[in-house]
C-alpha cells in the first residue's frame, strides 16, 4: 500500500511540503462549512469518516481517471481525518 505521500507525488506531482500547503488551504476552506464537527463527532465519527476514505482511495486508479480533482481531495480528506483523530485521541489520554 502507498502512502499518501507517495499517492501525491506519483499522481498529482505534488512533493511533501506542496501536499501539505494544499491540504491546508483545503481544510480552511471547508472549516467555513463544517466548522468543528468533527470534533463534536468525537473518534468514532472521525473513524467512520476515514474508513469511507480509505475505501474510496482502494479505488485510486478509476477515481482518478474519472475525476483527477476529487481523488486528490479524497486523498487530502484522508490525511485530514488522521490529523483529526490524533487531536481528539491525545485529549482522551488526558
């Protein structure tokens, strides 16, 4: 299995730091809709969202011969839940 890394780079040309500019700027732009959802979801929500992804992302290679855009987003969206589930499970420690 190819990391996200590796997905970026090998479809979309994006290095490390471009991959992460943009999932940034994406994740302010929908932070404007969704806000801290995510957040009031808690683990279990975050892991249903990222299970949704990952079997989308199963799929990389017709997402992006259908849609190159919305496979980098699905991609982008993968690496934001995980980031999301870090925050929420290092509060739970506490």
């Amino acid at each position: 299995a190819m990391s996200c890394k590796q997905l970026a780079l090998q479809y979309f040309s994006l290095h490390a730091n471009e991959f992460i500019v943009l999932a940034a700027d994406k994740q302010l732009q929908k932070n404007v809709y969704y806000g801290d959802m995510w957040y009031k979801r808690g683990i279990i929500g975050v892991c249903r969202d990222m299970g949704r992804k990952i079997i989308r992302i199963n799929n990389i290679h017709s997402m992006i011969v259908e849609n190159k855009e919305d496979a980098l987003d699905n991609i982008i969206d993968l690496v934001i839940f995980c980031v999301f589930y870090i925050v929420l499970a290092r509060e739970k420690k506490k």
